[in-house]
C-alpha cells in the first residue's frame, strides 16, 4: 500500500468522507424531526420565534467579529432559493455543454407550447418512454426524446435549475465529452429502468418524461469528482415570505451530504413506488439515474482526481499566516508522495519552504514544477519563474531559459526576460551552443526596451566572440542604427536639440 494511505492526515480525511455520506443519507429524518418539533412546540409562533433566534445569533456573532450587523448577515443569509456549490461561480464565459442542454430543453419545450395542449400530449403519446402510441421505431427513440419532454414550465425550470447549477461545477472538472457521455448514458438508463420494473414487478405500464433522469445522473457522478466541495443549502426561516425577503439561513454542508440527502428521498420514494402507490414523480428515474451516474464515476476513477484537489483544498485552507504550518507542509508532502506531477503542490510548498527565506528545497520545487509547464503551459511556467527569480536570482539552464523567453514577455516581464539572458551571456558555464543565440535575443529585447548602451554592448560582444555568426551582416546593421540612436539620446543631444529650437524661436 503506498505510503500517502497510510498517514494519519488521509485517514482523517478518509474518515470525513465516509462519515459525511452516512450523515447525509440520515440528515433529511434528523431535519424532519427537527422541524416537526419546532411546529410542535411553537406552532404558529415558529415564523417569529426562528428569525427572533437567528437575528440574536447575527447580532452575537458581529459583536465577536467586529464585522457590523448587515456584513455578519450576508454572511448567513442567502437570496438564492436553491443550493449551490460554495465559492464556485455559476457563469462561464464560453458557451458549453451545459448551456447548450438547457437551450435545447427550453427551445423544444416552448416550441411544443406553441402548438397547443393536444400537440404536446400528443408528441409525449409518442415519444414518452414507453410511448403510449407504441410502434417499434418510437420504442427505439423514445429513451432519448422523453429526455427533452417536460410536463409543464414548473417541471422544465425545476430541472433546468439543477442542471446549471451541478451542471457548469462538473463540466468545468472533466471536461464537455465526458459530461455528455455521462448526462446521456445515465439519461437512457434512467428512461428504460422504471418502464421495466414498473412491468415485471407491478403488471402497470409507464410512460415516462423529463430530463431529471440525466440530471441525477450527474450528480451521481458528482458525488465522486467533487465530494470534497461545499454547498450552501438555503433554510427557509418564513416559509414562503423567505422567498420574497431573501432571509433564507445560509447553512453550509459537504456537497456529498446535500446530494445523499437527495439519494435518501429518491430512495424513498422509489420504495413507494415499487409498491404500487403513484407520487406523481419519477423516484426510480432519479434513483436509477444516480446510481448509473455513481458507477461511471467510478469507473472514469474521478475519485482520484477528487481526492488530489481535497488534499490540494484543505493544504491550502491549512496556511497559519503566523508560520505553524507544520501540517499544512505534510498535507501537500502526501499530495506530492501521490501525484508528483501536481504543480499547484510543488508551488504552494515552495513557497512554504521560503517562508523565512530561500532554501534549496525550495528552489527544487519550483524547478520542477517550471520543468513541468515548460511545454504544456509556458505563460503559467514564467509566471512561476518570475517568483522564483524573485527568490534566487538565478535563471534557468540556458536551453530552458531560451524557450521561456516567449512566455515572460507574454506576460509582460520583459524586463526580467532581458535580465536572466544576461546573466547567462555572463555565465562562464553556458554552453556555446546556447551562447551566441542567447547574446542576440538579449540585445533584441534590450533594444526594445530603449536600453540603447546595453543593447549596444551585447550586440559587439557576439560580433567579437562570434564572427562568424550566420546573422552577422544583420547585426553589424542594428549596431550602426543603435549607435546613431544612442547618440540622439544622450543628454548632451537633447541640450543640443534645445537650444537649436530655442533659436529658431529667437
């Protein structure tokens, strides 16, 4: 077993994992008994005697803070009605996967709209799942349309709301092929499983519709590529009048929780249904659709990735501004110990390492994480190189040097580019083959920051240690035209210059 498994710190957070999910199956009983001792006890007077005791607590908790009433009650209340990820912005620049379902759900939903009532039972006649009008090419289709069907605006909007909200938070992790896969695998599973069931086991034919199927499915799949994640999950404290004042208590839980808790319900009510009573909503769809999404998961391994960014997350939460950052430092050495290709591990640990000055740890951890973006992602490697630089002043191995000189004037380090090429041309060790390349992009780079002497210097340099340079006539030219550049901007020019326009003036 590797060693990472065995630390004491994994198996804490091991142990978080296992014990958050079991909470979650078990919190909607624990909440509902909750709440009906509330009604119990209080009655009527719930909806004053519950924000009397919330507002208490705002007021305490601003006092201790300092942080002012109205600052300490954003912080615990919330006018979105449905649960979102922490920390995780619910907008994508770029059109996705996920904008594009919920375009297609709408545009055919209120396309259907536009014909009437008797065209969209019609169409759900023909192309729910099981078709009501069963013929053997609708049999065929129909586990993929009912998927784009929704009973009325209020099922529509319910799903949509879920899709973006799990949606746009997993497509950002693995990508818009694997998000497809998984929203239309586990759309067809959840579409064929119930109809079947409901045949075999209750002699009743189904027909089924909704995107809700596909939806569970994702959160399925969320549960194991993001289980580490926080949600926020809104209590009503008014009932309805929350809705309308935005005074929904802010309750934040592990995102595997809230989505157990929805596994609960859904279990629930597929139990019901299997015995024979109609809700009205389709349990076994969104169960059979979690469970499918679940096992895809697993299968994709995002466990892994997920447990990476737990350790990278709760590494990164652990800083201690005052420098106890004992744990924190095992944290990432056990991210390392598992992945030693994680950049933001070796970045965040060197920095750790450098906290009271540079050490050679340290410069090693950022070498490699620089040797690993070189060719992937040469901006983020220069960005890195810039920090480095700042601690040791020393530039990279002239080949690697040479390659990143694009990025750092990229990203606008032009400076520090021209710096580190110079301190290589003065490097007795560079190699000679690097050498004469690195004197010519140095002058080049000095010449555009006006550094007119500098450039000057390095272009005669190459001339006189390299003659035989294949670019020699052309460097032989850019002397002459910085020499006369340099005397133009020299300051006995400039007096020259002014005088002469002070005559004319005369």
């Amino acid at each position: 077993m590797p060693h990472w498994r065995q630390d004491k710190l994994w198996r804490q957070q091991k142990r978080f994992i296992i014990s958050s999910a079991v909470i979650g199956f078990f919190l909607p009983l624990l909440i509902a008994l909750f709440f009906e001792l509330i009604i119990t006890t209080f009655g009527i007077w719930r909806y004053f005697v519950l924000p009397s005791i919330f507002l208490f607590f705002v007021v305490i908790k601003s006092v201790e803070t300092g942080q002012g009433f109205w600052s300490t009650l954003r912080d615990y209340c919330t006018f979105v009605p449905v649960d979102y990820v922490e920390k995780e912005s619910l907008l994508e620049k770029n059109f996705n996967a996920t904008y594009a379902l919920i375009l297609a759900n709408v545009f055919i939903h209120y396309g259907i709209e536009l014909f009437g009532p008797q065209a969209r039972e019609s169409i759900s006649s023909y192309f729910a799942c099981l078709p009501s009008q069963f013929h053997w090419w609708n049999a065929i289709l129909s586990p993929l349309t009912s998927m784009f069907i929704h009973a009325d605006s209020e099922h529509l909007w319910g799903n949509m709301v879920f899709l973006w909200i799990f949606g746009l938070v997993l497509e950002r992790r693995i990508g818009w092929k694997k998000f497809l896969t998984i929203y239309f695998l586990t759309g067809l599973v959840s579409s064929i499983v119930p109809p079947y069931l409901s045949i075999v086991l209750l002699q009743k034919w189904w027909s089924g519709i909704g995107a809700s199927g596909a939806i569970s499915g994702l959160m399925g799949a969320f549960a194991f590529r993001l289980f580490y994640k926080r949600m926020v999950f809104p209590i009503p404290l008014l009932g309805i009048l929350s809705y309308l004042f935005g005074l929904n208590l802010k309750v934040r839980m592990n995102s595997l929780m809230v989505i157990m808790s929805y596994f609960f319900y859904n279990f629930l009510g597929s139990l019901f249904q299997l015995s024979g009573e109609d809700l009205g909503i389709a349990y076994l769809s969104h169960l059979s659709g979690m469970l499918f999404g679940m096992y895809l998961g697993s299968r994709m391994k995002f466990q892994d990735e997920a447990k990476e960014e737990m350790m990278l997350e709760r590494a990164q939460a652990a800083i201690d501004e005052k420098g106890h950052n004992q744990q924190t430092e095992r944290l990432f050495e056990l991210l390392l110990e598992k992945n030693p290709h994680r950049v933001e591990a070796l970045v965040f640990l060197a920095q750790l390492k450098n906290r009271f000055g540079p050490v050679e740890e340290g410069k090693i951890l950022y070498l490699r994480a620089i040797d690993l973006l070189i060719d992937k992602e040469p901006e983020t490697a220069a960005e890195i190189f810039a920090e480095y630089f700042g601690h040791y002043r020393q530039p990279l191995e002239a080949a690697k040097q040479y390659k990143l000189t694009d990025a750092l004037e990229k990203i606008g380090k032009v400076s520090l580019a021209a710096r580190a090429l110079e301190m290589l041309a003065d490097e007795p060790n560079t190699p000679e083959a690097w050498r004469s390349r690195i004197l010519y992009r140095a002058a080049r780079i000095l010449k555009r920051l006006e550094f007119y002497e500098a450039a000057c210097y390095r272009y005669q340099q190459l001339l006189e240690e390299y003659p035989d340079f294949k670019e020699a006539q052309k460097v032989k030219f850019r002397l002459e035209r910085l020499k006369q550049a340099r005397e133009e901007h020299t300051w006995t020019a400039f007096i020259q210059k002014k005088k002469g326009a002070l005559g004319k003036i005369g």
